[in-house]
C-alpha cells in the first residue's frame, strides 16, 4: 500500500519505469520457493542481495540485468532514495549478453490457474470509517487504502449460479477467503470454527446473506450484510456484482493499526474481464494449497 | 409557539428517523451502487499507469530485447494485490 502512494506515484519515478525499465511485480513467497527456470533466475538475483536466505523474505525492490546480475537493492520508502537508485542503475547499465529464458521447468504447484470453465471475480476492501486522525503521511495511505484481491469460482459453481443457484462451498470460500480486512497488509483468514453464522441465497438473480465471523477469543471478527446481483446472459454468467458491508473489529499479526473497537468495512465483488495485470494473480487464500481453498474444510 | 412553528417541529419529527435510517444507511440500489464505486480501485491511480510484468522471464525476455534492465517489484503478498 505505501509504495503505491509514495514511491510509484511519483511522476519521475513512473516515467522512468515506462520507458526505461522492464517493470514487473511478484509476490516472492513464490519465486523464492519455486523449483523451476523462473525460481532459479530469482534466486539468481536476490541471492546477491542481503536477503540471500530463501527460507525467510526476500522482499524489495531490485534491479537487475536479463543475466540474472543484481544492480541495486532496495527495501526502503520513499521517492527520492529509489528515483537516484535508479538514475545510478542506469547511468551504469551496459546490457549483458544473455539468453531468452522460456519456462523449461514449470513447478506447477506456484503456478496455479484459475478453474477452467470457472469465473475471476475482483475483490476489493476498504475500511469506511472509524480511524483517528492520521500522525503522518504513512498512516494517512494505510487509513484510505483499497486492498485488491481475487475470488476463483469453479465451473460446478458457475453452472450453479447460471441455474440460479448460490452453492454452499462458494459461499463459504467467499466468507471465510475475501470477508477480510486486508488493507493493511497479509490479513488472517477465516477458520471454518470461526464461521458463526453463513446464510447467502440468491433469488431471481439477486443475492442476498448474512455472515457473522468470529475468533475463539472474539478479538477478531466482522458481522456483514450481502448484497448483490447476478446476469446471466447465454448459459455465463455476465455480471457479478456484489457488496458486503457490516462492522469488524480488530486485526492480524500483519496488519496491525486497525481503528480502535468496531468499525465499518466494505468487501466489493466484481467480475474480473482480464484487461487488469492483478486479474492474472491466484487469490491470497489460495497461496501453496489450492484445493484447500477451492473445497475449504 | 406559533401554529408555524409547531408544523417546523413537528415536520423535524417526522424527517429524523428517516435521516437516522440513512443514516444507519439501510441497503437500497442507490447505496448498493455508491459501494461499488468506492470500494474499488481507480484504474487511473498513478502506480496502476505503469505496464507491470507478473512473468519475471517474460520480463526477462523483454529486457533483452529492449536492452533495459529490469525492475522488481518483490512484495509478501502480491503488490497488485493485498499489500
């Protein structure tokens, strides 16, 4: 959230990343885990950085040659600092002589697809209200950041929905994975215990639900009302417009700096159409165990 | 208190729980839609303009035919998603 406000909304440092970089975005818990030609060539770069234990984060901000040379190693904010680091890299860069790499080996278990026959729904989530005044620029992006997500829908599931139906598993995928507050940073997800109460129907097309969640504790949870619609137009679903909004309260080991006792939180859902990168990302909930989100248990 | 006076109040009466049910803001299409619209990502912000890659070889690739160098974007969680 902070470098999208702050580093990568800076006029210079976009201008340089359009015409003079290759610019691209991974989540590393992936490249740094994968056995295969794009885990190696990460590894290649990120091993020659500070962060060479790959058994631990390797985040940041790094630029590199197509040999796999690491130029320059970042993980701090701010535009100034990364815009000289880049003017640095490209003062010095010669371009190496190297091969094109293809995906030789895929480890398909960091690859994930979205179910063929399925949907890509667009899950976003923000907080409404209820923060204090912010201290500083950082908390000022956190309190108005959107977070972006993405909901799979199965083709059993599709089918469902075409004939008018809301299935069980998909609404429990979608409460437990996507009812979260995720503005912040990496959100716990739902346990299938801390589901309290699930009740999402949909009739002529509308969908309508209640959903209480909520920890063993109760220090965490969120009670949200549903609503939306769904078009089907030649057996496919075309629209798939769905909000839910309600009060949560409290917050993760990553995303601390929530708002003090109950707030509001909006999650919208919206059918993806590719013509966004982040359309492409699997969902968070589905990170190394996809079964596991597709047929939660 | 004037006749005037007591329709002013008594029409207050009859508005605020009205506005209070706006204010709770109860579902109808119109909130329905205005959720919609603000809870989502603006494809115009400033850091969404920039062309990023998702495929680190396929940047790789396109580096060499471009001859420049590569930037990564390396986040816990996808940077064009959760954090």
């Amino acid at each position: 959230m902070l470098d999208r406000a702050s580093t990568f909304a800076d006029p210079e440092i976009i201008e340089m990343l359009k015409s003079k970089f290759v610019p691209v975005a991974i989540d590393q818990a992936y490249q740094r885990r994968q056995q295969d030609t794009e885990g190696d060539f990460y590894r290649r770069i990120a091993g020659a950085g500070p962060r060479a234990d790959f058994k631990k984060t390797t985040q940041g901000l790094y630029i590199a040659d197509p040999a796999g040379h690491l130029i320059a190693y970042n993980n701090n904010r701010g535009a100034e600092r990364i815009r000289k680091l880049m003017e640095k890299a490209l003062a010095e860069y010669t371009p190496p002589k190297a091969t094109p790499l293809t995906a030789e080996i895929l480890d398909a278990k960091f690859h994930p697809e979205p179910p063929e026959g399925g949907l890509v729904v667009r899950v976003h989530a923000k907080i409404l209200g209820g923060y204090a005044s912010p201290k500083d620029e950082w908390e000022k992006i956190f309190q108005s950041a959107v977070a972006r997500d993405n909901l799979w829908i199965t083709k059993t599931e599709h089918e469902a929905l075409v004939a008018g139906e809301f299935p069980p598993v998909l609404a429990e995928r979608l409460a437990r994975f996507h009812l979260i507050d995720n503005t912040r940073g990496e959100p716990p997800m739902w346990t299938k215990d801390e589901v309290r109460k699930l009740d999402i129907t949909m009739a002529d097309g509308k969908i309508s639900g209640q959903v209480e969640l909520k920890t063993a504790t109760g220090s965490r949870g969120f009670n949200a009302e549903l609503h939306g619609l769904v078009r089907v137009e030649n057996g496919r679903v075309t629209q798939f417009d769905c909000v839910a909004r309600g009060d949560y309260w409290g917050h993760g080991q990553y995303t601390g700096g929530a708002p003090e006792g109950k707030f509001p939180l909006a999650v919208s859902f919206q059918l993806a159409n590719g013509s966004d990168p982040a359309d492409t990302i699997p969902p968070e909930g589905s990170r190394f165990w996809v079964d596991g989100y597709l047929r939660p248990q | 208190m004037t006749w005037n006076r007591w329709f002013v109040f008594a029409l207050a009466l009859a508005i605020v729980p009205t506005l209070e049910l706006r204010g709770a803001q109860e579902w109808d299409d119109t909130l329905f839609a205005d959720l919609l619209k603000e809870v989502c990502q603006c494809p115009d912000e400033a850091w969404r303009t920039i062309p990023w890659k998702t495929d680190l070889l396929e940047a790789q690739r396109l580096s060499l035919a471009e001859s420049k160098p590569i930037f990564i974007w390396a986040m816990d969680g996808h940077p064009l998603g959760c954090t």
